[in-house]
C-alpha cells in the first residue's frame, strides 16, 4: 500500500496542519471514511453528511490508531484541514495514481452487474499482470480515492467502477482516474428516479467511453441498444460482447447450459477460437458479466484459453452478491441483499427459479428505494415476476411499496402464500416454523433496507 506523511498529505491538498506533533507521521495503512475501520496507520476522512458528521468520531479514530485526520475544521487531535473533504481526498487520490510506475485504468459503469464484474476482472487480469480493484462498492467521489489510496505499488491494471447519481459523476471521476480502458455493462433501471429515464441514464454512462484516448479500448454490451450506440461516442477502439454474433459481437457465447445448481457453462468464442467457460457462480447473469471480464482480457492481449481456465476458477468475492449459504440443517439461503431494483430482481429470481432443483422457492424481498415516480409502478412489476416465477411463499418487507409489490403477486397468483412485515427484524420470526430443509430463500432488497442481517440471521437460525 501506499505511503504518505502528514507533511505531504498537506501540500498534496493544499491544507495546514494543526495539532501535528511529527509532520512526518505516515499514512501506511489508506485512509477510510467510517470510524470502525480505523486501524493503526490509517488516514481518518472526516466527512459532514446529512445524518452524521465525521468530525464527531476525530478524536477516537487516533485513539484506535489513525495517523491523523483530514478535516474541515481543527479537531483536537493531529489533523490536516482543509476547504473541502471530498476534493481533498479527490487530489490524495490522483497523487496516489501518479506514484504508480506504470497504470492501466480500466474504468466499467453498468446499472447492473458492476461488483460482480469487477470480482471476475480481479481474478481474469493478473494472468497479464499484478491487478487492483475497486474496494467492495467503492466507486464514487468518495470511494474511489479510497480505493487508489490501496492500490499495491506494483500494479498494472487498475480496474476502478464508476457509479453515478446524474450527469457528471463519471465525468468528475475520470478526471481522478483518466481510463484507458472503458468497460459499459448495461442500461438499466437503477437510480431510475434520480435520473429520470434510461436514455439519461445511458448519457450518464457514456462520459466513461467519452472520456478515453484514441489508442484505448471502449469494451461495450452488443446486446444493449443504448450501450452499442455509445461506440459513435468514443475515439476509441470498439470491441463488443454479447449473446451471439447477431449485433455485431466480437466476443459471444450461443449454447449457454445451467447445472442442477444453477452455475452456467458456455463456449467462449473470439475471432476463430473458442474454449469452455464453467463458471463457478450461481445465475445465467454472469455470463454476460464473464463475457464482458473477458472482452476486457482479450482486448489487452490475454490468451483465450487462459481467461476461459480464470474464468471457471472464479469465486464470488463479495458478500450479499448471489451469495450462497447452508445451514446446518441443509436449509439454502441466497443473500443477494446488497441492493436492488427492477432489472437485478429479474435476474435474481430466475436464477432462484434455476438453482430449485424440487426445492421450495421462498422470496425474502426488500423494497427498491431510487426509483423516484417509478417506484409504485417497480413494485408491482416485481410483484407480477414473483407470481410468475414459480416462488411459493413471498416475503415482502417494508411499507406502501412492499405492500404494492405484496398485493400484485396476490393479484397474479392467488394460489402464492404472501406474507408482509414491517421491517428486517421482524423475518426470522416471521419465517419460524415456516421454513424446511428442503427450502431455498433468496434475500434482496435495497441496500438502506438492512436484508444482508437477515441473511445471516435466518443462515444462523437452526430452530426447529
């Protein structure tokens, strides 16, 4: 990891030190934003958000170690202040890229599919040379310093997500990290109601092809319309994936099997070779994410044969991301709580659909918070795909939107036994008695509805 004293932390931001016995304490350890992650070593970032200001917890992050704290304000304790937290950090950030001998950004953006391709990325990338990738979801102004603050000083490929919240949040991000490389995943209908349709969304996500050079590499999705047309928006190389040649694909698959768990194996086919791909992780949704990990290999020079070996020897690395657990008792939950809307619930109950296997299906789901006048109307959508999905008891937790989705699976399938709780807490409880061995549970719902607990409460919970 990279090193920085705190003298150097002040220039790097244009701040002044205050407090500050030894200018030449280092930052060994990165910096992080949340206080229980302190360890010693670490950078402290104190931010002001709506509900908690970081600036409060100053005092007992150096206690737990932190070097000292970037803040806003004097603090008591060794600290750089600074105007602005967040552009502060922005410029630790580029500082941190420009000590890296010899970087390859690779920047991907999608409504969906991003952490779980950026996983196959981490674990696809080293066959060409040493990766980093973004820390678990870290992929906005705040994170993504966060994030190159980590990065090994050997790397080569640094794989980064880009998120965005409206128009101009890529563009922000790629002026801390230019990519060279720009991976589109899709369009869908996450943060629907911040940006108010689709085609704002896909405007959104093309400033990351935008932003890159004319020697670099613009990785797009033939299969999304609004994706595809983003290569008349770049300067860069064009290279496509998709689910057949038929829109043009420069790397596809055609006979995609599932297994008796639900894991798909395809042929990975690029120009005139082609290789087995039995890939590890659970829902046919990951191949189009393998597909696209392997565009990006492929397009910096991989062999073939040896992405399609990395990629059935991926694993899933992040938790709450179709995520299988058993309990003791053989009871199968799927924790695929890290967030959620209308697309990524499709997927999810396909797949839980797929990996049945005569199990009975239950659904634990959360609401879908970010889809702004579309949210009544998201609900009942999904209401409607657990009824159609063969699912034979739904949970729905929350308040008018759970109910709404509640109602329409009814509406859609009377014979679907439907239960409604307030919130996460209440589902262990709700479920006792319920569930068997012989039962499988997919839990999701939006990140701020708490469901990953509920995942591992009801994995924990063996009662009979």
């Amino acid at each position: 990891m990279l090193s920085f004293s705190l003298d150097e932390i002040a220039k790097i931001t244009n701040g002044r030190l205050v407090d500050v016995a030894n200018r030449a304490a280092q930052m060994t350890a990165g910096a992080v934003t949340d206080s229980r992650e302190v360890v010693p070593g670490t950078l402290f970032v104190a931010i002001a958000g709506q509900r908690v200001d970081g600036h409060a917890f100053a005092a007992q992050t150096v206690a737990a170690g932190a070097v000292g704290v970037l803040a806003t304000r004097p603090v008591g304790v060794p600290a750089i202040v600074v105007e602005d937290a967040i552009e502060a950090l922005a410029a630790l950030g580029r500082h941190a890229l420009a000590q890296l001998p010899d970087p390859l950004v690779i920047g991907l953006t999608g409504s969906a599919g991003k952490t779980s391709t950026k996983d196959l990325l981490a674990q696809v990338l080293p066959v060409l040379g040493p990766t980093s990738v973004t820390d678990r979801s870290f992929n906005g102004e705040i994170g993504m310093p966060l994030t190159l603050l980590r990065a090994a000083p050997d790397t080569r490929y640094l794989v980064l997500e880009m998120g965005a919240r409206g128009i101009g949040h890529i563009a922000n991000l790629t002026t801390i990290a230019p990519p060279r490389v720009g991976l589109v995943i899709n369009v869908g209908t996450a943060h629907v109601g911040e940006f108010g349709g689709r085609e704002a969304i896909a405007e959104a996500k093309s400033e990351l092809v935008q932003a890159l050079p004319a020697d670099g590499l613009a990785v797009l999705n033939a299969d999304d319309s609004l994706v595809a047309a983003m290569a008349a928006k770049t300067h860069a190389r064009v290279l496509r994936f998709g689910l057949g040649r038929g829109e043009g694909a420069d790397v596809w698959t055609d006979d995609v099997q599932l297994d008796s768990e639900g894991r798909p194996s395809f042929t990975l086919h690029h120009g005139e070779e082609h290789a087995g791909v039995d890939l590890g992780l659970h829902g046919r949704h990951h191949v189009m994410n393998a597909l696209a990990a392997a565009a990006v290999a492929l397009g910096l020079g991989a062999g073939l044969q040896a992405v399609a070996e990395r990629l059935s020897a991926a694993k899933n690395l992040t938790t709450g991301r179709m995520e299988v657990l058993t309990r003791p008792d053989g009871l199968k939950i799927v924790n695929d709580a890290f967030n959620a809307n209308p697309d990524s619930m499709a997927v999810a109950l396909a797949a839980l659909a797929a990996m049945a296997g005569g199990r009975r299906t239950v659904a634990v789901l959360g609401e879908m918070k970010e889809l702004g006048e579309e949210a009544l109307d998201g609900h009942r959508q999904v209401g409607k795909l657990v009824a159609d999905s063969g699912v034979r008891i739904l949970v729905a937790v929350g308040g008018d939107h759970a109910e709404a989705l509640a109602e329409a699976a009814r509406r859609q399938n009377p014979d679907l036994q439907v239960i409604c709780t307030p919130d996460r807490d209440s589902v262990p409880g709700t479920l006792a008695g319920v569930l068997g061995a012989e039962d499988i549970v997919l839990v999701k719902g939006s990140h701020s509805v708490g469901l990953e607990a509920t995942a591992l409460a009801l994995t924990a919970d063996t009662t009979d």
